[in-house]
C-alpha cells in the first residue's frame, strides 16, 4: 500500500487552473514508512513529509509509482 499527496503549488493567482495536472505536486509515500515514523497520528505536516524523502511525480508517472511504493514492479 502507498499513499498519495497532493499538492496544488501554482502561486501566480493569474494563472491558478486547479484542472491543470501540471501545476500539482504528487509525492508518493509507501505506507510502511509513513507509519513508521509518525504512528498513529492523523495530521501531517508538509515538513514532516518531506523528511521522510517520499517520490515527487509528475501525474502521469503515478501509478507506476504507486505500485512500486507498494511492494510492485
């Protein structure tokens, strides 16, 4: 199991198009480690996140990221 975050990154307020999957960030995280850091807490903050090195993707490389997080080639 992995888990996926989203993160809508686009600043310029000219240009925000929350349907543009280019101005998100996907970071994936195997679900191990998520829980092996930060146990059973519900909230996770951005800093946290990025500590524990998740994979930063682009949308179209999510799945295969997913599944590799997930213990699948």
């Amino acid at each position: 199991m992995a888990y996926v975050f989203c993160l809508f990154a686009e600043k310029d307020p000219r240009r925000v198009d929350p349907l543009d999957l280019a101005q998100w960030e996907f970071r994936v995280l195997s679900r191990a480690i998520l829980e092996d850091s930060v146990g059973q807490r519900k909230r996770l903050g951005l800093r946290t996140l990025l500590r524990l090195s998740p994979k930063s993707v682009s949308f179209d490389s999510l799945r295969g990221a997913v599944l590799v997080a997930g213990g699948r080639p």
